[in-house]
C-alpha cells in the first residue's frame, strides 16, 4: 500500500482515498447518498486492457479520488456501481464504463451527461469542459489531459485537475435532467442512456469490427472480406499479446491490404505501415488469409456498399432528406448528430426510393422514431408539411398535418 503524500491526504478540495478500510466507509456513504457521478484517469497505450490508475467519485457536497493502485480489492465501489438502485452520471463515459466492467464490475443506472446535452440540442459529441462552461460558467484547466497517471506520487496540480474533473458534474447533471424533464424527454434520456451502457459493456464482436474502418466505397465484396478478416485477426493477436490493437498493423495498412490483397511476399512488403519484423512473422500468414478469402462464396462476404444514385433528382431527393433531418431535429432542439449519421439518412432515403419497407430501419426504432423516424417519414409521404421559419426567437420548425 502506498502512503499519499500529506498534500493530497489534507487537501479542502478532495478525500483521497488509499485503503481498503477508507473505500469501505466511502462507498457506505455515497450509496447513503442515492446518486453520484465518476470518471477515471487510464493508460491505454502500453496494453490491450487499459490501465486503471485513479478513479474520481463525486456526490453533491464532496469530491474523493480513489487509488486503484494502492487498493487491491475495488468490490464496495464495484457493487455501488452496479447497484440499479443508485443513479450514477458521468460525460462521454463509454470508456470509462468499459474499463471498469474489464474489471468485473458491470455499471448500472449510469446517465452520460454528453448525450443528454445532445437531447436539449447542444453540440454533440460535446466536451465536458464546454458543458461546464454552459452550466457553470466556469472555464477548467486542461492541462493534465495526457498525465503520467501511473506515477506516484501524483502532483498537487495534476490531483486538483483530477478532482474538477467530476466535480460540477452534479450540477451539469441536475441542469440537465430539469430541463430534459421541462421537454418532456425522461423517456428519451433512460433509452439512450441504457442503449450507449449496452453497446460500452458489450465485448468486442470480431465480425464488426472492420466497419469501424471506414472503408472506401468502391470496395469490392472479396476487399470488405479481406478488411473484415485482418480486423478480427488483429484483435485477437492484439489480446494475445497484451498489446494495443494498432501495435502490430495501423488502419491504414490494413485497409491498404485488403485494397491491394497481395498474393506474394514482395507484394506485400510494398504496403506502407508494416514493420520488417511483423512481416517475417505474419507475412505468410496474411497471405493465406487473403487466399482464403478469394475463396469463400458471395454469401459469407460482406454486403458491398450500395452505390448512390448517379441521376440528379436522386441526388437532390437524397441531400433534401438529410436538410429535413437536421430541420425536424433542430427545430426540437436535438442535436442531429446524437440521432442519426448523414450515412444512416442517405441509406434510408435510398430504401425509400427504391420502395423498400423500411420499418425495421435504425432510424425507425424505439425513441429515434418519435423524434425523427416518423415525422421524417410523414413529410416525404406527404403526409404532413415541414414549416421553416426565423424570427427574433432564432430558428423555428413545426409539423403541419395535411389531409
């Protein structure tokens, strides 16, 4: 166990909490207390599983900083963070939350207070810093944001940056959820929130990983098999190895091989981004991969991405869908970033070109279809008339239902 320095075991603006007896007594507290938010501060660049090195707790009227380092056993904070009878709040948590269910302690109840700022229409993905500003009307210091976490001791500096960190989210989160509750978004807000808790604690699927690549295009089938094969192979070689995933091969050379699909060694040495090493280990093994790949039949590759339309009024009906989604979702100011994806619209659009059934489409599902699915659906069958407007007010939107 190490012992704090006096500084941080004294200092008015944080409990630093070192043992197990301290975090017993804490989390007896908190839970006492109903509600409260965290965050934490990690190292990912050395290991495949993030390096825990402090977590930030706050309640209402105190701020503790907990040292996972020096405490071997984090089960009383591991049950208060999976108690669904304890609300809990953090910002852009999604790590934070999967970091801590690596650990074997699943969140529950968690509410992200950057998706609830998306619901009231602010930026989205906003920073925490900026909500704060919004909130608070106080600017915080981000100095510390790539800190040596693991070093100990910790300095003043960095431990106050640690404690303001989690220390007006209370506030951020009660502003929040008042003016959610004003909107009548409670039901919104719990949906959303659980759906980004699901998608945080959800162990990687090898299979759909490569999407988030961003592969081009004009990618073949055979490509996309070959991008999704390297992606779940580099995954598994990364936690084999206890390595960060893009230790052994970056994007880009990945998606540069499955571009090129090389069939022989000096053709895959040309591609930029692998090590000499690396080639000499994997390098057959790639290739086989790629061969293995040619071979498969066309229903165990990946669908080819669908070709926009190269007639204009298409184009336009496809570009006047995406105006009328930022429309309807600003004029109830939701971002329309945190709704959808302009990729998400254009392949609705096309479905509903093409006259598909698009009722069990994303953008059709649970709170999404309330808020922009059927109103979206309404106005482009005709349904109903989408009214733009400027005023002194600011920019205006309303539904107007047509016989």
């Amino acid at each position: 166990m190490t012992t704090p320095p006096a500084a941080q075991a004294t200092h008015p603006d944080y409990r630093w909490i070192h043992s197990q007896a301290q975090l017993a007594e804490y989390c007896e507290e908190v839970k006492d207390a109903g509600a409260f938010g965290f965050d934490t501060e990690f190292i990912g660049e050395r290991t495949y599983t993030p390096e825990l090195c402090l977590i930030q707790v706050c309640s209402a009227d105190q701020v503790a900083l907990i040292d996972p380092l020096a405490i071997d056993d984090l089960s009383p904070l591991g049950r208060l963070i999976g108690d669904p009878d304890v609300a809990k709040y953090c910002h852009a948590g999604s790590q934070d939350i999967a970091i801590i269910n690596e650990r074997g302690y699943t969140p529950a109840n968690v509410f992200d207070t950057q998706l609830m700022a998306g619901l009231l229409g602010l930026t989205y993905p906003i920073s925490y810093a900026r909500v704060v500003g919004h909130v608070c009307g106080v600017q915080l210091d981000k100095a510390h944001t790539y800190s040596a976490w693991d070093r100990r001791p910790l300095a003043s500096s960095q431990l106050i940056y640690a404690a303001d960190d989690v220390r007006y989210l209370p506030a951020v989160f009660e502003n929040l959820r008042q003016r959610i509750e004003k909107y009548g978004r409670r039901a919104w807000m719990n949906e959303l929130c659980a759906e980004e808790l699901e998608h945080a604690i959800a162990p990687p699927d090898p299979c759909t990983l490569w999407l988030k690549l961003k592969a081009p295009r004009s990618m073949s089938r055979q490509q996309l098999g070959v991008l999704r094969e390297m992606t779940a192979w580099r995954q598994q070689l990364a936690y084999e190895h206890n390595s960060p995933v893009r230790a052994f091969l970056s994007d880009s050379a990945i998606r540069d091989i499955a571009k090129i699909m090389p069939q022989t060694m000096p053709q895959l040495s040309r591609i930029d981004g692998i090590a000499e090493q690396e080639m000499q280990s994997y390098g057959p093994f790639i290739l086989d991969l790629i061969q293995a790949v040619r071979q498969m039949p066309p229903d165990q590759l990946p669908e080819a991405t669908i070709e926009l339309p190269d007639s204009l009024e298409s184009t336009q009906f496809i570009e006047w869908v995406w105006a009328a989604a930022q429309a309807i979702c600003l004029g109830q100011n939701v971002s329309t970033c945190l709704v959808t994806s302009q990729a998400i619209i254009t392949d609705w659009a096309m479905k509903t070109l093409a006259g598909e059934d698009t009722d069990h489409h994303v953008l059709m599902k649970g709170w999404r279809r309330e808020c922009l699915g059927q109103p979206l659906k309404d106005v482009v069958n005709g349904h109903a008339a989408l009214i733009i407007a400027m005023d002194n007010k600011g920019f205006q939107t309303s539904m107007q239902t047509r016989e």
